[in-house]
C-alpha cells in the first residue's frame, strides 16, 4: 500500500451516524478508528486526488470558504456497503448525483492543486481500510446497513500523512440558504 502524504476534503458524520461507524471501524478495522474521525471523503480518493500538502490553509480557505457560504447543508444516505473500486477496501457509497455532485464540482474547480486520482467520484464512508479480513468478516461488512438520512452541514480540511494519524486544517461551515433577509 502506497503511503499517503495529502490534504482531504472531508465531511464529517453527524455524532449518530458517527458513533455507529466508529463501532464498526473498531470491530473490523481497529486502525482505521484511531485515525480520522468518521466521515465522507468528498476529494482525495476519488473524482480528486489529495492536495498537496504544500498549499497553505490561508490559500484553501480563501478558496474553499465562498463554496462553503453557497452551499447549504446536505441530507444524504447512505447505500448498501461494496468493495471500493475493486479493491478489498469497503465502503458505505453515496449517490454521486445531485447536491452532493454539484459540491464536489465546485470544490474541484476552484484552482487548488489537487492531485490525480485513479478513480472516478464516488463519495463514500470507509468501513475496512487497513485490516485484511477473512471472507466471514467480508460478508458481515457487507451486510451493514445504515439507511437513515443525515444532515452534513461542515466541510473539514485534513492532512492526512500515513501512519501518522491525520491532522485537522480547516472547518467551514455549510451555510447556503440559511441568510435571512
């Protein structure tokens, strides 16, 4: 595996959802669950690689924070858990359309340097990232459901520079349509 030493465009779970996700990571991917807080990957895996870790927080949230004030909160669900693009790492997707497509969009457009990605977008909540797991635990996974809405209402900015764990950046709140006149 590849080390990773980039800047992620996160949104954090609602504590819930969160808490429910964490208690998974911890039964099939202890590692996974010391590191970042649970949380849908919106740019570094895919659509959009990291960015660069060079590229200064003054510099992403001048760029990041008119996004962030345009968009409003998202309700989001999950869909039933997969392997990730052909890969032993499994996932919670979300539907890559709609409000959530349009965030990415404007994220990945905004003249950050991001990387490359191998995959296309495909939002989504890591289950089992590190942890190589037998076929039993596979099938467990892959029986995890987690149908109730969710609201995303921040977007977060994490270094991620493996195996250290991943460092907070930057936070912008999602507050689009929330202006009163």
């Amino acid at each position: 595996m590849q080390l990773l030493n980039g800047i992620f465009i996160l949104a954090e779970l609602p504590s819930e959802i969160a808490l429910r996700v964490r208690e998974i990571n911890e039964r099939y991917d202890p590692k996974l669950a010391r590191y970042r807080p649970p949380h849908i990957t919106l740019t570094g895996s895919s659509g959009a690689g990291p960015i660069p870790p060079s590229a200064s927080v003054d510099e992403m949230r001048l760029k990041l924070e008119p996004i962030a004030a345009a968009t409003p909160p998202l309700t989001l669900s999950f869909r039933p858990p997969e392997r990730f693009m052909q890969t032993d790492i499994i996932v919670l997707p979300i539907t890559p359309h709609g409000p959530i497509r349009v965030l990415h969009d404007r994220l990945i457009t905004t003249g950050l340097p991001f990387t490359r990605s191998r995959y296309t977008f495909s939002p989504h909540c890591t289950l089992s990232l590190y942890q190589s797991l037998d076929s039993k635990s596979i099938r467990e996974l892959l029986k995890t459901r987690i149908p109730e809405p969710f609201v995303i209402s921040a977007i977060q900015l994490y270094h991620t520079r493996d195996p250290q764990p991943s460092r907070k950046l930057l936070e912008l709140p999602l507050t689009g349509g929330s202006k009163k006149d």
